[in-house]
C-alpha cells in the first residue's frame, strides 16, 4: 500500500489546488509496531511544519467507525493546514524534512493524503 508521495503526485497538487490555504487530510494506518517510529517523525517534523507556515489543526487516534465497509477504518487521523501548495512543496523538499521521511514511512502501513479546500474554493477544470 502507498504511504509516499511521489514527484508526480506533488507536481499534480501543485498543478490542481489554488494558491492559498489548504487543509491536508491525513489518514494513518500503522505498521505493526510502527507508532512509535510515527510518532518519532512528527514530534521533528514540527518545527518544520512551523517553519513553512504550516499548522496541526487536529491529531487524533480513530475509534470503531460508526460507517465504513471492512478495512475503512484509520488508526489515526491529522488535520494540517499548509498556508499554500508551494510552502507544502519546499517543506517537503528541505533537506531536514527529507532527513526524517525514513521514520514516517517505517511507521505506517497505509495512508491517505488528501488535499482540502474550503467549499467555492476549487479551481474549475
């Protein structure tokens, strides 16, 4: 399962979302005995984060889903707003971010990272 960005992923929601604030949707699903290499990765990703604008709106554990179908559910679930895509693309290209990608992907399974924009804020294709 994918935890990883690749380059064309980043180049298409470079591409895709607008300039300005965007919200990405973290959905976590750890490696067996993998928590504590994530939990390793973001307490250092940070001051990163910080550093690039960026903020954790919401961080917190997923409990038994109320609906979703057999494997839906997330161990964990993190809200991070980013000030723009371009902020988001140098944070993740900074040598002290690329430092540490080893523990985040060591630590999970499975993610999801979803790009969110306030409802009317969408580009038209």
């Amino acid at each position: 399962m994918a935890v990883d960005p690749t380059g064309d992923d980043l180049a298409r929601v470079l591409e895709e979302v607008p300039d300005g604030p965007f919200v990405m949707l973290n959905l976590l699903r750890f490696a067996p005995d993998g928590r504590a290499s994530y939990e390793e990765y973001s307490r250092r990703a940070r001051p990163l984060l910080r550093r690039y604008g960026g903020e954790v709106l919401y961080a917190g554990d997923g409990t038994t889903p109320l609906v979703a179908e057999e494997g839906q559910d997330w161990d964990a679930v993190l809200l991070v707003r980013y000030p723009g895509p371009e902020a988001f693309s140098r944070m993740v290209a900074d040598p002290d971010y690329q430092e540490i990608t080893g523990l985040r992907s060591r630590g999970l399974a499975e993610a999801v990272l979803q790009p969110t924009l306030p409802w009317g804020a969408r580009r038209e294709s």
